[in-house]
C-alpha cells in the first residue's frame, strides 16, 4: 500500500469528531509529524540556503527583541534580590545568585517564551497561509518535496539559533545587573564578573543553553505541524499561529522541568 | 479498446470518499494524446478532487489511475518525481510563491530541476513571459498582479519545464470576458503549437467551448455523459439542460 500523499497527511477531511477524541488524533498526528521529521532530516534534498535564511529570519531579527528581555531581567532581578540579601548581610554574592539564577533558568526560559511568541506564530501563519492557498501542493506536484524545503529548515533554524540567542541574552542580563549594581552600590567590574563566573560550572553551562535547543525543537515542529495541516481558510490560519504559541509555550514549560530533573539526576545539584 | 496506458490519462473505476461523502463513485474515462479534454460539471461535483488524483495530490480509495502510462496510485519516490516533472498543473488560485518575484516563480523550478546555466535560464524565463505577454511583469509580486495576469503566470510556471501533460484546475474562474478568452487562448495555442495534451476541468461554458476536443460531464460522482461541446449542449439530460441553462 502506497504511503498516503501530502495533502491526505495530518487531517484528512472527515466528519466532525467528539472533542476529546479530536485531540487524541492531534496530538497522535503531532507525533507522527514529529517522526517524520527524523526519518527525513537525513535525506536528500539538504536545502542549506533555506536553512541559511531562516537562521538569518529567526535570529538576527532576534537580537534586539531578546537583548530588551535581558536587560529587563538583569535590571529587575538586581534590585529586587539586593534588599533581600542585604537583610542577611550577603550583598556580596549578589552577582553569583544573578548569574546562577539567569543561566540556569531565567534566561533559558524566557528567551524561548519570547522566541515561540515571535517565531512559532510567523511560521505558522506563514506555512498555513501557504498552504491554503495551494503553495504548498504547488511545491509536491513540481515535485518539489514541501517538507524538505519549508519544515526541515525552520526546524533546524530554531534548534541552531534558541542557544546562540539565549547565551546573548543572558550575557544581557548580566550585564544590565552590572549596571544596576553599579549605579546602587558602586561595584567594582572585576569584582562584579568574577564573582558572577566562579558560581558557574561547564556542565551547567552547557546543560542549561542547550537545553534551549529542545525548546527551539518544540517551537519549530509544534508551529511548522499547525500551519502544514491547517484546512479552511484565513480564520483558520489565524487560530493555528495562536494554537503555536500557547502549544509551544506550554511544551517549553513540560520540557524544563523534565530536562531540569534529568540533569540534576545525571550532574547533581549545587 | 486500447490498454489504459496507452492513454495519455486514464482513470478506471476511480472511486474516492471523505468521511461520509463519497464525491467519486466510480469515474472511469480516457484521454487521446494530443487532446484538450475538458471535464465539466456543477459545483461540488467531484471535478477538482478528480484532477487531484491524476498527480496523486489524492490516492484513491478504490480503482486505478493511469497518466502517461504509469499507474499514478502506486508510484513512489522518484519515480513519481520524475513523472510529475512531465505534467505541468494550473491551479485554480494560481498559487504562485507570493514570496517570491516573478521571474524567481519560474526560476525557482528550473534552478532545481534543470542544469541549465544562470544565463539559460534567463533565456527561458524571458521567452515563456514573452510567450504568454507579460514580460513585462517579471520582477513584479504575485500580489501587485490582476488576478488574469497571475493565471497567466501561473500557466507560464506550469509549462517552463516542458512538460507532456496539462492540467487545469478551473482556469478561468473569476475573470473577465476578455481574460477568459485570453487564457483560452493561450492553453489552444499550447496544443496546436507544441502538441501538448491537456485536462482542464471547468464549468465556465466560453471557455470549455474554446478549447474543448472533447467533454465529459461529472455528475453526483460519475461520467454522466462524453462527447463533443455541441453535443453535450444539445443533450436531453435534467442535470445538463440545467448546467447549460437551457
């Protein structure tokens, strides 16, 4: 038996179903979505100038959006915790608490919750668009193989670029405490940087900014998946860019507690 | 009576369902090499879901499909690749890349499925805007085109790799007279000039009288009745005197 073709992928047209078994379908079509994406990642056509564009589409149009979340929360962080240690005499360790606080969660998860709101609901309207408007079986019968070119990219891009823009906004960050405890206590740079490293391991490090790129996995597929099997028309392309960004939002919250619990089981805690 | 791939398209027993709507029930219909062949019916009769299934866009429930003899339904890979590179599909909206610019529309599928040089394909591109009379719009949008002129690029996407075969997916649905005739003409001159065989499913009557050999009309999933335009016109059948008006 042949495998079905494209546009009898995802939601065939049927009769309507009960809500709870609508779901069902959904999130089992989510996964089959999802398992075609790492049988396909591997196989040729490799479209790099797609990836290309996309990294550029997803992160240097990022740069500034992501560096205004990090200075807010560098900024806003420094002052709320520095009366608070300062009641126990522990103003000191304000840049390690900062540094461990922005690298270990805060950044990592609000740089993706900012990134699936800006990109997980351009892809999706813009691939449900497409898709509406017959782009998409215009790509299969030119045989043009759309998964390849409009999901396998976007997906990469976001795996690629939620680690290189979650380091830059916790760099951010750390960088608007510094100006905050600058201009309230007067800190020294040296001092202020140094103490904010030494709290921090490699595996730290590295566990927390790329757990970002599972993040950026979920937002890319989650969108990609709600645009490419929209059926009716612009409304409907209108609720699956909103569909991605609460979807996106709430995996990326499931997924953090699960990678979090996972490397403090695998690396221990502080 | 021939074997069905010695049709340029052939459908046997072709029927398809959606959930409980069974919009084919049956199709079985034939198409000569060289022949503009149209499919008419009334909307909602199964004409576009049929088209789908001759570039396996749709697989069918039960039944074959038969295009430039190769049995479409259980084609894979590149094999149904390298067939799709010899139809050329007109869709009802255009559905250019509206990303895109016009020339990089047509573009865009000889850079991946040709291995003419940049120069080439220039050549190409130019020719086939030229062909169709407007090259004049090739750095231009999709959205800044009227809607004839974006069907007329669309056809001019559908034929820049040569292909065998055409389908057309109501071509002139939502345009003027004047268009109407235009694209006619165009999709006449295709078969006179390069011979190609087409498939245009329709229930714009100028247009089917334009360009149609030959006629099949679809009704509640099946071929009700084939023969020529006048033929059909003339026919004494509730559902065709009502399609036609008479």
């Amino acid at each position: 038996m042949p495998t079905k073709p494209e546009v009898e992928q995802g939601f065939p047209v049927r009769a309507p179903e009960p809500i709870g078994r609508t779901w069902m379908m959904r999130i089992g079509s989510l996964v089959l979505f999802m398992g075609r994406f790492f049988r396909e990642v591997w196989r040729p056509p490799y479209e790099v100038r797609e990836l290309v564009r996309q990294m550029d589409e997803a992160g240097s149009k990022s740069f500034v959006l992501t560096a205004a979340a990090g200075i807010a929360i560098g900024v806003v962080l420094a002052m709320q915790s520095r009366g608070t240690l300062a009641r126990f005499g522990a103003e000191a360790v304000l840049p390690n608490m900062l540094a461990l606080s922005v690298f270990k969660e805060i950044g990592p998860v609000i740089t993706s919750l900012v990134l699936a709101g800006r990109l997980g609901a351009g892809m999706a309207a813009e691939i449900g668009s497409m898709r509406v408007t017959e782009q998409i079986d215009a790509l299969e019968v030119a045989a043009l193989k759309p998964f390849h070119y409009l999901v396998i990219p976007r997906v990469l891009a976001c795996m690629v670029m939620f680690p290189i823009l979650t380091t830059w906004t916790n760099m951010i960050a750390l960088a608007g405490g510094y100006v905050e405890s600058v201009i309230s206590a007067n800190m020294d740079f040296r001092l202020f940087w140094n103490s904010a490293f030494s709290s921090l391991r490699f595996a730290d490090l590295l566990v927390d900014t790329f757990k970002t790129s599972v993040f950026g996995f979920l937002v890319g597929i989650v969108s990609c998946y709600l645009g490419y099997t929209v059926r009716g028309g612009t409304r409907e392309v209108g609720q699956a860019a909103m569909q991605a960004v609460v979807l996106s939002s709430l995996l990326i919250l499931l997924a953090d507690v699960i990678i979090v619990r996972l490397s403090l089981f695998l690396f221990g805690g502080l | 009576m021939a074997g069905a791939h010695a049709w340029a398209v052939s459908l046997r027993a072709v029927y398809k369902r959606f959930g409980v709507r069974e919009v084919l029930r049956g199709v079985t219909l034939d198409v000569v090499p060289g022949q503009s062949v149209v499919i008419m019916g009334s909307s909602g009769s199964g004409k576009s879901v049929l088209l789908k299934h001759l570039v396996r866009l749709l697989l069918p429930d039960q039944g074959e499909v038969w295009v430039l003899g190769q049995r479409v339904d259980q084609l894979e890979g590149e094999a149904l690749d390298r067939l799709r590179l010899s139809i050329g599909y007109l869709f009802q909206s255009g559905a250019l890349f509206d990303s895109m610019s016009v020339y990089e529309n047509l573009d865009f599928l000889l850079e991946r499925h040709t291995t003419l040089s940049r120069a080439e394909r220039r050549d190409r591109i130019l020719e086939t805007l030229n062909w169709v009379g407007l090259r004049h719009t090739a750095t231009q949008y999709p959205a800044e085109l009227s809607g004839g002129q974006r069907k007329r690029i669309a056809l001019a996407r559908a034929i820049i790799l040569e292909p065998k075969l055409l389908l057309y997916d109501e071509p002139t649905t939502g345009l003027d007279p004047a268009s109407v005739r235009a694209v006619a003409e165009l999709i006449v001159r295709l078969r006179d000039e390069r011979g190609i065989t087409s498939v245009t499913i329709t229930h714009d009557l100028l247009c089917a009288e334009i360009i149609a050999d030959h006629v099949h009309f679809l009704h509640e999933g099946r071929i009700l009745l084939s023969g020529t335009f006048e033929a059909l016109r003339r026919a004494d059948h509730p559902a065709l005197r009502n399609f036609f008006g008479s």
